[in-house]
C-alpha cells in the first residue's frame, strides 16, 4: 500500500497547474467498506475519494435485460431512438443529486429518495425535454420509469 500511495503523490506533483493557476482535481476511485487500510478514508491524504458505486449500478442496469439476468453492452438492445418514452403513458421523472441515493430497481416505491419528481405524459412523440441549470461540480441522475411500475 505503501508504494502505491507514494507513487500516486510522485505523479500528482509532476502535474502543471490549470491554466487559472489552480492545481488540477485530483479524484481516486475505490471501493468502498474495507477495513483499515482498505476504506476509502485511508486514501483521503492522497486527493478526493470517489466511490464505484455508479459503475455497479450501471452493470446492475445492464443485468436488468433480458429478464433472466445475463443482459450485457453488447445484447442491449433498449438504445437510442427506440429506447424513447411510449405516447400515451404515464411515467415518473426522477432527479438524483448522489449517485448512492439511485435505487438499483423499485424506483417507483423509493421515490422519496429522488430529490425532485415530475410527472410525464406525452401526447405524441418519444422524447421529453427538461431545462435544468447544473453546475459542473454536481453529480446529477435522471431515470424516467413508468408510472404503474413498482
């Protein structure tokens, strides 16, 4: 461990700063729930500390399809234009402002986790546009479910 984090603070001292003069944002990804030199409290002293979380709840929503669970990238098949909102149903529009508070299923019945909801209901069409001002520090999550699902 102890030639890793020193390895880690040789090459964030070679890094120039930005052109604000600012040092660059230094963010490490780790794993969370070890013990000891195994938290991520123990990599703190190195820069930020940022979670996997999201990257296993992408593969949790790749896992989702097909129903048996063995979905991958490259068996998706809910992408692009045909992936859109149905005409003529109901769904929930869900904003997320922490990766951790995203359900892995049952957005419906966590709603109160979500920090804002709207309602969706298209008339005609396939796409629903929200304007929203985020700030580039902000990690934010959008997830838009049927509103009759669990």
């Amino acid at each position: 461990m102890v030639g890793v984090d020193t390895a880690k603070d040789a090459i964030y001292s070679r890094l120039h700063d930005t052109q604000d003069g600012t040092r660059p944002y230094w963010a490490l990804e780790v794993f969370g729930g070890g013990p000891g030199t195994l938290s991520p409290d123990a990599f703190t002293r190195s820069g930020d500390v940022l979670g996997l979380d999201g990257v296993k709840q992408l593969k949790s929503a790749f896992k989702s399809y097909p129903s048996d669970g063995t979905g991958s990238i490259a068996t998706l098949k809910d992408f692009g234009e045909g992936s859109g909102l149905t005409p003529g149903v109901s769904y929930r529009l869900y904003r997320y402002d922490r990766l951790d508070a995203v359900p892995d299923s049952r957005f419906n019945a966590h709603a109160p986790s979500a920090s804002a909801t709207w309602p969706i209901r298209l008339v005609s069409g396939t796409t629903f546009t929200l304007s929203q001002k985020i700030r580039s520090d902000q990690t934010v999550v959008y997830r838009a479910v049927r509103a009759s699902a669990p």
